[in-house]
C-alpha cells in the first residue's frame, strides 16, 4: 500500500536530539548582560516555517517555565489528555538562551507527535492550544532533555532554552454518526465510492472524524500492530477513488508506518470493523500532491482531505524488524 506509508514519528524527546542542528553561537560568560524570558528574545517568521531567534541579551537561567501563543490558530482546539487527547502533531524548534545560538531547529519530513506524558514543557506547549498555533516556552535544559547529557550536541546541562511548537494537527478522531460523512456508495455488495452530495467543503484545519458503522468483536487495534484491511480512498468531491483494494485482496500494512490519519484512526477499533474516516490534510499527505497509482486510480492534490471505508480484516503485532519500515 505505497500511498499509505511513512516513517514512525519519534514520540519521546530523547529522539528530538540527533536531529537538531546547531549554528554558531557563542558561551556567555560571567558578568555579561542577561535578560529574564521572552524579553530576552524576538521570534519571528510565519507559522510552519523555522522561526527567526533574534537575541536580545542571553536568556537569565530560568527558576520557572515561561509560555506564550505568538501566533493564534484557527483551527480546531487540540483535545485536552483529561479528555482522551492524544496531544498534538507539531513542528518543533529549539533555541539556546545561554549560548545565544540562533539556529536550533529541529528537521523532519513529518510532523512529530507531541503529549503531555512527555513532560511539563509539551504540557505547557499542548494547554488551550489550536491547531494554527505558534506556541512557545522558556525552560531549563533539563527540563527540556530530562538527566541526561545534552553537551554532545551544544547544549549545556544548564542551559536556558526557548521551544517553539508550531501546532499542525489534533490527532485524536472525533467519533461522528455516518450520516455527517459522505455517503458511502456500493457495487455488487463491494464499496466503490463515496457521494459528496449536501457535503460542505471541510476546513483544511478541521478535525480528524471518525464513524464506526459497523463494530467488530476481534482483537483491539495498536499502534505496534500490522493490520490487514479492505479499503477505498477519495478525495473531496472527486468522482473515482485514488486507491482501493476491494477489486483484489486485503492489504496488510504496519499501523505506525501509515498516514496519521490511519495510525490514530484505528487504533482502539477491534478486529470485524468497518470504518469510515475524514482526514485533514495534516494527518494525510499535506502539501505533498500524490501522482496517479500504477493501477490507474486519481491522483491526489496537494492540501486533500482524504475519506477512506475501512473493512479491518486480521491484525497482529508487528516484526521490530518491519515496524520501522515504509515507503
């Protein structure tokens, strides 16, 4: 399932790490003029790009964490963990007060998931944020990387740190009756599309909706499982699917090495069940237009919400070996 697949997001701040970058900078040292917070330093730049950190003074190792919406989104308010959220999908950049190096940033392909189990600085970053949001906090080194020794990569063991989060996605799916989705359309008892018809045009930060029509009595579904599955997949207002399965065979494909939309879609549904998901582009392709498959289906443009039927067939847990793969 090439259209499906992507690498697994890094879920702990541990993997962060090696993927930051560091540009300059210079240790300031005993005496030199230090400024407290967010007087310290500008953030610029637009959301979804790496902000600009221009400092002002070195940034006053901090006694508490400081945060502040730079940038106000318009999108859907992330779900709070009190309410079963899974926390967000964010891009994320790092800047150091102490050593007044400006170009920390964190480089992904994806966006990362982010969760308040990771710490009181995703805590800080996750409380009352929408999707759309620049968020961003003032904290201690440690309480960024934890104990452990960041120095191989620049940063002091205490030093003070600007994070910045740009708030992409809300993850967690939003369970809707079926009749707030397209309808879905059959031949010879197989799905073979979906009808938009009285459907709005959804919003493009919207949330990820999920309807469950019919209920299987199998195993639950994990993120560390590989599922195999029935599917159709259309884009909004398209007239033919850009890719399903129900012509040929079940699919097997490792649930964390799939679209996001997919990962947190069927997670928590039992084996038997049949789904119907909406997408918003974040935790589907994004900007990223798909071409047409080699079996001739659509192609997919660039910003698509995406509307899938699901049949979950089997699932088991996945290989180490596999769970890390994706195309």
């Amino acid at each position: 399932m090439p259209r499906l697949r992507r690498a697994a997001s890094a879920l702990v701040p541990v993997l962060l790490i090696p993927a930051l970058v560091a540009c300059g900078g210079t240790k300031t040292g005993y005496g030199d003029k230090t400024a407290s917070g967010f007087d310290a330093v500008s953030i610029s730049g637009d959301v979804g790009k790496k902000p600009s950190l221009t400092w002002k003074a070195a940034l006053a190792y901090p006694s508490t964490m400081s945060v502040r919406t730079l940038v106000k989104g318009s999108g859907v308010a992330v779900t709070p963990a009190s309410d079963g959220g899974k926390g967000a999908l964010a891009e994320l950049y790092i800047g150091d007060g102490t050593t007044e190096a400006k170009d920390w940033g964190y480089s992904s392909a994806q966006p990362e998931a982010i969760a308040t189990s990771m710490g009181d600085v995703f805590k800080q970053l996750l409380d009352g944020a929408r999707v759309g949001d620049r968020r961003a906090v003032i904290a201690k080194s440690e309480d960024v990387f934890g104990s452990g020794d960041a120095s191989q990569y620049g940063i002091g063991n205490h030093d003070a740190l600007v994070v910045v989060a740009d708030i992409v996605a809300d993850p967690t799916p939003k369970d809707v009756s079926a009749s707030k989705l397209p309808r879905l359309q059959q031949k010879g008892g197989k799905p073979s599309g979906f009808s938009f018809s009285g459907v709005s045009k959804p919003s493009a930060d919207g949330s990820l909706l999920r309807a469950v029509v019919k209920k299987g009595t199998g195993k639950t579904v994990t993120q560390d499982m590989t599922v195999t599955a029935n599917y159709l997949g259309m884009t909004y207002g398209a007239s033919k699917p850009f890719d399903e399965s129900y012509s040929a065979k079940p699919v097997p494909f490792p649930l964390a090495n799939v679209v996001p939309g997919w990962t947190y879609g069927l997670e928590g549904l039992k084996v038997g069940s049949r789904v119907l998901l909406q997408i918003p582009p974040a935790l589907g392709y994004g900007a990223k237009a798909q071409k047409p498959n080699a079996k001739g289906h659509a192609g997919i443009p660039a910003n698509s919400t995406l509307y899938f039927v699901i049949d979950i067939v089997s699932a088991k847990k996945t290989p180490a070996s596999s769970s890390t793969q994706g195309q």
